[in-house]
C-alpha cells in the first residue's frame, strides 16, 4: 500500500461521491419514465416512492414542498415521468432521484386529478340526483359568484336584467384562477349561506384551457356547494367544458348566459302567457255568460213567471185529489174495523153465558154469589138462588139426588 493514497473516511467518500453527482450537468436536471411502486406518503408530508422498469428500480424522494404541487394523486402501477436531480444520501450511501415534479403517462396529471377526484366524490354521494334542490321560479335576489373583471358577469347581469328586471343581483366578487381562486370561492358560497343573502347563487367563470378552469374542480368548492341550503347553478367555460361543479351543483349550465337563461323566466314569455290566461279567462266568462243569459231567458217563458196563479190553481187540484184520496182511505179503513167489529161481537155473543141461558138452562150460584158447578158442592137444607135468562129465584136444597 502505497504511503502515499489517502484514506477517506466512509462519510468523506460519500460526499465526494455526491459531488461529483451534484457537478454532473446531466444528473442535476433528468427526465426518468419509469412505474411506481411502493409508493408512500410520510407524516412529514414527505413522498417515498421506487420508479421501476422491466429490469431496474430507482429509489426516489419527493418533499413535501414539491409534493403540495401535484394535482393528482400518484399511485402504485402508475406510468410516470419523473423530473428531478440524481444525488447520493450520505449516510445510506445510496444514490436516489430527487424529484420536483411527477407527470402521468398517456394523459395529462390535471386529467387524472380530475378523474381521481369525480371518482371520490361520487362514491361519497356528493352527485347523487336525490339531493339536488330545485331552482326558485321567480328569485328575489341572486348572488352572482365569479370575477368582477371577466365578461362573463357583465353578460349574466345584462341577460337577468333583460329577462327578468325584478331580481336583484348581488355580486360577491371573487378570483376564478390561481391557488387563490378555490378558498375564495369555497368562502363566498358559505358567506351567501351564512346570512341568506340570496334564494339562488350562480358560480362560474367565462372559457378557457382546463388550467384556467381547474378552481371549480377543486374539493373545497365541490364541498361547499354540495352543504349549500341555497340552490346553486354551475355555470363554467363552454358547453363541451364539464368540471366537478357541474356534477355537485344543483344543475349545470353550459355558459353563464345560459345560466342566466336558466335562473330567472324571460318576462315577455311570461306577459304573453299573461295574455293568454286573459283572454282565456274572457272567452269562458262570456261563455257563462251566455249560458246564464240561455237559462235566463228559459225562466221568462216559465209558466210559473208568466201566469202564478196557473200554479196555485193547479196545487189546489192536486189538493182536491189528495184530500179525496184520504176520505176513501178514510173511509175503507173505517169500514173493515166495522166488519171486524161485528165478527168479534158475534163471536163473543156466540160465547156468553146469557146466550145458553135463553135456551132453557140455569145457573145455580151458592149465597157467596160462587157458582155451583157440582152436586158434591151443595148439602141438604143450603140456600140456592137459580139465575134464568129472564130473572132468578131462591130456593132450598131439601134432597140430593145422584147423577145416574
């Protein structure tokens, strides 16, 4: 050995190692594609990740500041390029990339995001029809949530005016882009629920790339429409333009003149339906009253009306007829209880006692009045009084003969 070599410590030939890395133009600024796997997210807020092909891996880093960038959420599987700096990790001794920023194979990492997050929120409920309230017919005031610079607003104030001047518009101005623009938003939906400012909120923005779109495909402002009591109208970019708004808001528009259209009837639709109703209203008016005028008219040419006392005179006859109906009544019922008044005095004379009398008998009655009915009765020297059909006599039982 040499007197002459040095000896490095491990640490000092780990730093050489990393500057000499650090120092190479190409490794301080590289473009890896590669697969992620492993990937995992520290309390710290820092990413560990290994980016893999079909022969090697690369462990990787990415910090939490450069994490809070991604507009997406990575995943194991995923096909990526990786941007960042190749370095060594002194005390692991292991090189690893440093990555700044993470870019989706195939489709851009907005469209991931977007997809990523559709997928969570609807799994949540957050689009679910059963909870989307209906627009107000005729709002009283509407708060208008977007730039106070862009055209966008001017065109909605210009068409509620038009349509329906009756509505107050209350604009609540916010910034629809940058990292600032979804809190803004988020808050002002809150701000109009919080003191009831409005019966229905219109939040939106005029076209543009998906980048200028992307604060209404941000949670916060998916979550705040979706726990807004007030009914709210996404109304972002241009028809073929659809961001996570539009599926939470309680119905999408596909401009914001649309959604102007849509928030307020047009005034002369509703003075032509007005008119409409009036003449309606005016054709079955005159219909009852020609219909009434008819029954009228039938009235005059009543009897009743022309000659009242016909009326009277013909109740008189009808009073005539009943009165005769229930004399005959009268009178047959009259008759039959005098028939059955003989038949039952008949039978009774039939049964009376005076009746067999007249035919030559007796009744011997004791001097209780009692009448005898049998000999075994009566005793030798007993007072008898023999009632006939004429009078009666009292005699005195001298014998009493037997019945053979």
């Amino acid at each position: 050995m040499s007197a002459e070599r040095p000896i490095l410590s491990v640490t000092q030939l780990n730093e050489h190692i990393r500057s000499l890395l650090d120092a190479d133009g190409l490794l301080s600024d590289v473009c890896v594609r590669g697969e992620l796997s492993n990937y995992k997210i520290y309390p710290s807020g820092h990413h560990y990740f290994t980016l893999k092909d079909s022969e090697s891996s690369l462990r990787c880093v990415m910090f939490k500041s450069s994490a809070a960038r991604l507009r997406f959420r990575p995943e194991n599987g995923m096909s990526v390029t990786v941007f960042g700096r190749v370095s060594v990790y002194p005390r692991d001794g292991a090189y690893q990339l440093y990555c700044t920023g993470i870019m989706p194979e195939g489709v851009g990492d907005l469209q991931i995001a977007f997809e990523q997050l559709k997928e969570k929120l609807a799994a949540e409920g957050l689009f679910d029809p059963s909870h989307k309230k209906p627009l107000p017919p005729f709002p009283r005031t509407i708060a208008v949530i977007t730039s106070s610079a862009g055209a966008a607003v001017h065109d909605m104030i210009r068409i509620l005016g038009h349509r329906w001047p009756m509505t107050k518009v209350v604009l609540l101005p916010v910034r629809v882009q940058g990292v600032e623009a979804p809190p803004e938003i988020a808050g002002a939906i809150r701000y109009a629920n919080e003191f009831q400012i409005a019966d229905l909120i219109i939040t939106g923005r005029g076209g543009g790339s998906m980048e200028d779109l992307w604060a209404f495909n941000d949670e916060r402002v998916a979550r705040a429409i979706y726990a807004s009591r007030i009914p709210v109208i996404s109304a972002v970019g241009h028809e073929p333009d659809v961001t996570i708004s539009d599926y939470v808001a309680d119905r999408r528009a596909s401009t914001p003149s649309n959604a102007a259209e849509i928030a307020v009837p047009d005034q002369n639709e509703i003075l032509e339906l007005l008119r409409s109703y009036e003449i309606r209203s005016g054709q079955a008016m005159h219909k009852q009253l020609s219909q009434l005028k008819e029954r009228l008219n039938s009235f005059r040419q009543k009897r009743v009306l022309t000659d009242p006392s016909a009326s009277i005179d013909n109740r008189r006859i009808s009073l005539d007829y009943s009165r005769d109906r229930l004399c005959a009544a009268q009178e047959r019922i009259l008759s039959g209880k005098r028939q059955q008044y003989v038949r039952l005095a008949s039978a009774l004379d039939a049964m009376s006692p005076l009746r067999v009398l007249s035919r030559g008998y007796a009744v011997a009655e004791d001097e209780t009045g009692g009448t005898v009915k049998s000999a075994e009765q009566l005793h030798p020297g007993e007072l008898l009084r023999l009632r006939f059909a004429d009078g009666g006599a009292d005699c005195r039982v001298e014998e009493l003969l037997s019945g053979e």
